[in-house]
C-alpha cells in the first residue's frame, strides 16, 4: 500500500511525464528490448518504428500517476488493455521484466540512484498496478479455459480461403489446422494473428477484428494492406506478409477471440457506423443481427407454420448501416452489403464518398459525397433509445462521437472500437 508522502512522490513526476515521458518510454522499449530481445516477437515492432508504442506508454504512465490516489477511473482503460494483453498471450513473469527495466529507465532517465524514494515509490505503486492486471487476465483465461472450441496460447490456422474484398482489403478464412471446433464468439471481437515476417526474421503479432459472425466453420478477418505508397509512410510489416506473402494452404497462429467491444442488444435498433476497414466488426454484428432474425419458423411445425403466415409478425428491430470510405475502390464488401439491404426491410444503409470516382453513382455507390456529417443526416437515422457502435480512424471517432452527443444521444448508448493502436501499453 503506498503511503501519502510516496503517493506525493509520484503526483510530483506528473510535470515531468508531460514534458518528456515519450522520450522515457522510448528510452525504455529499446533498453528491454536489448535486454530481452524475445519479447519483440511480442510487441509491435512497426509500432516501434513509428514511435506509436512509445507514446501510448507514454499516456498511459501519465494517466496513472494523475489518477494515483483512485485509479479505479482507469477501470475502462485497463480492461481494454488486458484483453490485448490476453490475445498476445502475456503471462505474469513478464510484468517483472517491464517492472525492471521501467524503474531501470526511471533512475537512468531522471539520473537517480534506483536507491532513491522516488524509485521506491514507482516500484510499489507498479507493482500495484501489475496485480490489477494480471488479476484482470487471469480471469479472461479462465473465461478461455473454460469456452467450448476455444483455446490458450496460440493454435495453427489454415488459410482456406483469400478473397480480395477492394484495392486495399482481402478478407482470408482461417480453419484450425487440427479440425477442432470453434467458439461463439461476440460479433465485434477480434483475434491477434502471428505470422512470421521476412523483414525482420522474426514473427510479428497484430490484432485484427473478426469481419463475420460466429459460425463455427471458420474465422474471417479482412485486412488492410498498409502500402507506403498510398499511406505516406512506411508499410505494414504483418499486412504487407499476409497480402504479399501468404496464399491459401498456408499456415498462421491465432491467439481465440476476445474483446470488450461487440454488441450488446440485437433486441433494440442498432446503429453501426464506420469508416474504411473500420467496417470489419460492424459486418459481423450486421450478420449476426441479420442471422439472429433469420426464419423464426425454421423449428415450427407445418401446421405452426401455416398459422404463422396468417398471424401478424413481430416487427424486426431496425439496423442502420452508416460507412465512410474514399470511393467505390477501396469500399470494401460493397455488393455483399447492398444485397443484404435488398434481402432485409429493417436494414437501411447510408454511404459517403469523400472522393467519388468518375464511374461512382450518386444514389447508387453512395448516398453523399464529402467526408461522413453525421449532422446533415435526417433524425430517422438517430432514434433516441438505439445503441451505436464506432470503428474507424480514432479522428473520425472522435468527430462522430461529439456528432452524436450533439444530436442528443447519451453517452452509455455509444460504444467504440479504435483499431490501428494494438500492442502492449503496460
């Protein structure tokens, strides 16, 4: 238990966090990664390159040091982390090994004997922060354990199936090398993939939401491919293997499904927005909805049947479908989705083309052109007492969240899922 005048120790290191924590973590990361170079084939080496994983530490350190004195305000922020923490697989024995080297890199930072207080105040409060984490995914593994077709660690995939879903994202359906079942997952969760990357010589792990709903033949994720070219910058080291380097008949690890971002309620209207590969979990929840709600005669009887098609049915709850993409190249899944809305009178649609091509129909391919404005859409897409679902950009996020708040929709209704920002934070 800290006491007052260390937890007076830590709230004194907030100025310095502000001022140079990134430069402390990254400080850190290369300092346990010489130390421990096993442990890049668990942590985001393209997240290294890029400084990424350095600065989400970074605000993460900071946000416990602001929040010492009742860090249960973190509570959202930790089990996001866990559940990451979980998929790659983080066992207790390697929070020493971060605890180590972040003291280490503390005391050589700030030039601090590692006898000095304030050391032994981060120390303690670290370790209490460990316990809560490691306590936190003890019981996921568990939850793991005890799933039917799920499993720990990591299990072989087959690629079964690779399908270019646009210019930019291909979808490939992963069946488990030994034939053994598959879980009921939430439709919105995700799973890590590990594949060795030739660059590097070593096997990178990224998260990657699951685009389809459970149905226990297969997993689907569709993947982005992250080209310097068209992104300005330089490209995505698992994304470029798996779109340039891995066919069908190949084989991937997976860590099982996980995640606190899937839908809650397919009872109520549901309102899914998102913008380019941000549509993967909302496509699962689409299909699970639109599963869900799919024949309810299939069990009856002929003649239970027969009275069914005289008596009135319960109207289906109604699903709005709002995507953002660049144009019809690179809108993902496009023709699947249209022809689910033509199947589906509860399902309404709504599409934006920040660029519309020369052969992109108004009307057709999309419904408006300019970046998504939540706020020039009718009311009918915005019933009061829907859940919405966020996955993009974590911008685009954030424009669509205060878009939301300002057309009056409370904020236990929205649920988000930022994706892109994978890896280890603690």
């Amino acid at each position: 238990m800290l006491s007052q005048h260390q937890i007076d120790l830590i709230k004194s290191t907030v100025p310095v966090l502000r001022e140079n924590g990134v430069a402390l973590t990254d400080y850190f990361y290369k300092r346990m990664l010489g130390n421990n170079p096993e442990l890049k084939e668990t942590f985001n080496m393209g997240h290294q390159r890029s400084g990424a994983q350095a600065k989400a530490l970074a605000g993460a350190v900071l946000a416990y040091a602001e929040n010492i004195e009742d860090p249960s305000v973190l509570a959202p922020v930790v089990e996001l982390i866990c559940h990451k923490h979980v998929s790659l697989n983080i066992q207790a024995p390697e929070y020493d090994i971060v605890g180590e080297n972040l003291l280490h890199s503390i005391s050589e930072v700030l030039n601090i004997p590692m006898e000095h207080e304030l050391i032994e105040a981060w120390g303690l409060a670290y370790g209490q922060l460990a316990d809560l984490f490691i306590q936190t995914e003890q019981k996921i593994y568990l939850e793991h354990q005890q799933t039917q077709g799920s499993w720990l660690g990591w299990r072989d995939f087959i690629i079964a199936k690779k399908v270019k879903e646009s210019d930019e994202i291909t979808s490939f359906y992963l069946v488990p090398k030994d034939g053994g079942a598959l879980p009921k997952y939430k439709a919105g969760q995700y799973v890590t993939v590990r594949v060795l990357v030739p660059e590097l010589g070593i096997k990178q792990p990224r998260q990657y939401s699951l685009s389809d709903c459970a149905s226990g033949q297969y997993l689907r994720i569709s993947v982005k491919r992250e080209d310097a070219k068209v992104e300005g910058q330089d490209p995505g080291y698992v994304s470029s293997t798996l779109h340039q380097y891995l066919n069908e008949h190949d084989v991937v690890e997976l860590s099982a499904p996980t995640g606190n971002f899937f839908l809650v309620n397919p009872e109520k209207t549901n309102v899914l927005i998102s913008a380019g590969v941000g549509l993967t979990p909302m496509v699962a929840m689409l299909n699970q909805l639109l599963t869900e709600n799919t024949d309810p005669n299939e069990k009856l009887s002929f003649w239970q049947k027969v009275k069914a098609q005289f008596s009135h049915a319960p109207e289906k709850p109604a699903i709005h479908f709002i995507h953002a993409a660049r144009n019809s190249r690179v809108h993902a899944m496009k023709n699947a989705i249209q022809g689910l809305a033509q199947q589906h009178d509860n399902l309404n649609v709504f599409v934006a083309y920040e660029h519309p091509e020369q052969q992109d129909k108004l009307g057709q391919d999309y419904d408006t052109q300019g970046r998504l404005d939540l706020s020039k859409l009718d009311k009918k897409w915005f019933p009061e007492h829907a859940d919405y679902y966020l996955c993009g950009p974590m911008p685009f996020m954030q424009a669509q969240h205060q878009a939301l708040l300002a057309r009056g929709i409370p904020q236990e209704n929205i649920h988000s899922e930022a994706f892109g920002t994978g890896g280890v934070t603690l």
